[in-house]
C-alpha cells in the first residue's frame, strides 16, 4: 500500500475526476455497510475535502471558495435526487 500523498503516474483530469469519484462512492458503500451514517460519512469526507484543498491552496483561498458554496447549493449543482429530500 501506498503511502497517503505519494507520487504515482498522473492520469488525465478527468479521468482522475471519474476514478477519484468512483473510489469514494465505493468507500462510502463500503462505510455504509459497515454501518456508518450517511449524515458522519458527509461530514467526514467534507473534513477531509476541506483539509486537503487546505494544504493545496491554504485557508483563504478555501474559505472563498465555500463562500460560492450556498448559491451552488440552491441552484443544485450538488443535487442527486429528484424532488424535495424529505
């Protein structure tokens, strides 16, 4: 196994967008199963989003890009299902 942040050769974007995605919907199943809640799962890959797009680009360039996070949120860009959530 590798070590976390260790180099490898680099796909193309988005093929590294698609893999990426795939392997964290197949963790999140994966902690599903394990009997995690999907509400911890969430905030544990927000944390962890958060804390690497931190040491990429630092705080405050992070904290305006979550500024933007709201409107993106109500214009749905996040939203998977059809209709009201509850």
């Amino acid at each position: 196994m590798r070590a976390r942040g260790e180099a490898v050769a680099e796909l193309p974007k988005n093929e590294q967008k698609d893999q990426a995605l795939d392997l964290i919907l197949d963790a999140w199943d994966t902690a599903l199963v394990r009997g995690c809640a999907p509400e911890q799962i969430a905030t544990s890959a927000i944390f962890a989003a958060f804390a690497d797009l931190i040491d990429v680009y630092g705080e405050d360039i992070v904290a305006e890009m979550a500024n933007r996070l709201p409107a993106r949120v109500r214009r749905g860009e996040f939203s998977m299902r059809q209709g009201p959530a509850n």
